[in-house]
C-alpha cells in the first residue's frame, strides 16, 4: 500500500510540474487551436519548455501504473485530487495566476469530499477494499465510447460560444469538463492495462493487451486529450481548468472504475455514505462553479501610456462633469458708456 500512497504523490507533483510548464510554454506561442492540430503540434514540439512538461506528465503516467496495481481505484482518485492544492500554488508562484474567493472555496469544499471519500476506505481485514484487475470489455466500451462522444461534443459546444461575439470571458469550466472525460476514459483504460500486467506479466500481457480495448482507449485519448487540453490550457487559468478536469477525471474514474472492475462499495453505512456524500459534494461544486471571468479592463492606448491621463469612460458620473476639449474663449462682456 506504502509504494502505491508514495507513488500517487509521485505522480502528483510530476503532473503538476508539467501542467505548469507547459502552460508557460504556451504563453509564449502564437494561439494554437483544435482546428489546425498539425500545427498545434509543430509549435509545442519546437518549444524545449513544452517538451519538458509533456516528459513530465509521461513520467507521471509511468507513476500512475504503480499507483493502480496496489491501490483501489478510488482510494488512488482521492490521492491525486489532493495534488490540486500543489497545483493552484505552482500557477500562483511561477505563473502568477490569481484565484478569486469563490473559486478558493471551491477548491477547498473539493478538498473536504476528497477527504470524506479517503475516509471512506478500509485495507486489511474484514471488509477491506479489493484491489479488481479485470473488466468485462464490452462494458468497458459500453462505458467509455459514450464518454468519448460527450466529451469531444461538450468541447465543441464551448469553442463555439467561445468564438461569438460580445462573449463574456470564459474560465475555462466547460474545456475542463470536457478534457476531464476523456482523461477519465483513460484512467480506465491504464488500470485495465496494469491489471494485466500484474496478472499475466510483462511478457504475457502484451498479445492480450492487442486484443483487448485498452491500448487503442488510450491511443484515442492521448491523441484528442493533446490538442483539446493544450488549446484549452493556453486560452484558460491553469488554476482553474485543471483542477476542473482532475476532479472529473477522478470523480468518473471513482465511481465507474469501481462498478466496471468489480472493486465493491463499502457494507458499513458511514463508509457507505462518506463516499457517496464526498462523490455528491464534489459534482455540486462543479455544478456551481464560477463559469465567466470578471470583465476585463481595456488595453490603454499609446497615446494614454505617453499621455500617462487615463481614458475617461464614455458613460461617466451623472455628478461629474465629462472631460471635453480646450475650453473656448469666453466672450468679452459689454462695455458700458460713461
């Protein structure tokens, strides 16, 4: 259990690290977009920053496979929710991002249910969590190809609102939703894939791997997750969005990974309704979520920054007079006789 707990906190930090080198990367790119992916990938490739996060999100994948062959699926979700106070630390310190009050609340009540579903796990002993190993496929892609479709969908939906006109500026909720689905699809597809290698070895597992769904889940997800989360993560806070997508990645992984593996929920009613609550507490935030970002300021003009005089707004206080152009000259009074 140790190296699993060791390796979920492994994991976290190389997913944070990368998710926050990459978001610096991109800042510094022209917009990349989900329309043209042959660029988008030529401009992160040529980006030796970029480079770096995605090896560190491949070294976190790495990490996740020991995570799943010694951990049940939900205990091992709870751990890599609680990388997200990491995260929001990492985007303050290096990217400089801000949280607003309410989004600060939401992470924290995110938090609470990720501890109300730790709590809700047992090892060892009578009624202890198992550990399942092996999925029946046609419910694996009676689950996931639906979740795919969703996603790729709920993702289009937002890029065009996104691209209307007179918007209000997005946080990025619906990107992460989206990109939170898919990466759920693959957080089943790497623990079908690491029940295998537990059971059958590294050499037995690999014709069986072929045959099965797994490998080609992820060949979808990787590909889609890509260029959807890039173009998301370069237009939105990484403070936001990928706490959104981690918490609905695990939350689907949570709940549908423990019905397909056969991993049983808890027979004692408060382990029962912790992980229930935490599971119900975490959609409510979501749901409730901030979705618009406070409008921005307009970008100054170069005559405002040589002036150093900001513009005045066209609708200016009723108890003000409106700033005008150089007074004309009064008109000279009449001179009276003598």
């Amino acid at each position: 259990m140790w190296w699993g707990v060791a390796a979920a906190l492994l994991a976290n930090v190389l997913y944070s690290g990368g998710f926050v080198l990459e978001k610096r990367a991109l800042a510094t790119l022209p917009e990349v977009t989900v329309r043209r992916p042959a660029r988008l990938l030529r401009l992160v490739l040529g980006s030796p920053l970029w480079i770096g996060g995605a090896l560190a999100l491949a070294a976190g994948f790495a990490a996740q496979l020991v995570v799943y062959r010694t951990l049940p699926i939900a205990a091992a979700q709870g751990l890599f929710v609680s990388g997200l106070v990491l995260l929001v630390l990492l985007s303050a310190q290096v990217l400089g991002e801000e949280t607003s009050g309410r989004e600060r609340y939401a992470l924290g009540a995110i938090l609470l249910a990720l501890l109300m579903v730790v709590l809700s796990l047992r090892e060892g002993g009578p009624g202890a969590d198992a550990v399942g190993h092996a999925a029946p496929y046609p419910l694996i892609l009676l689950v996931c190809v639906p979740s795919l479709a969703a996603g790729v969908w709920l993702y289009a939906s937002a890029e065009r609102r996104a691209r209307r006109r007179h918007r209000m500026p997005t946080t990025g909720v619906e990107y992460g939703v989206a990109v939170g689905l898919l990466y759920g699809v693959s957080s089943l597809a790497i623990k079908g894939v690491s029940g295998r290698l537990a059971t059958d070895g590294v050499g037995g597992a690999v014709p069986a791997l072929l045959l099965s769904p797994y490998p080609y889940l992820l060949l979808f997800t990787g590909a889609f997750g890509l260029v959807m989360s890039q173009a998301a993560l370069q237009r939105c806070r990484a403070s936001l969005i990928v706490p959104v997508c981690t918490t609905v990645s695990c939350l689907y992984s949570a709940v549908l990974g423990t019905l397909s593996f056969g991993e049983e929920l808890p027979d004692e009613p408060l382990r029962l309704a912790l992980r229930v609550a935490g599971t119900v507490l975490a959609v409510a935030v979501l749901l409730v979520m901030p979705k618009h970002d406070t409008a921005r300021r307009p970008t100054p003009t170069p005559e405002e920054l040589t002036s150093g005089e900001p513009r005045r707004p066209a609708a200016a206080d009723p108890g003000l007079p409106a700033r005008q152009g150089p007074a004309a000259p009064a008109a000279p009074r009449p001179r009276r006789g003598p």
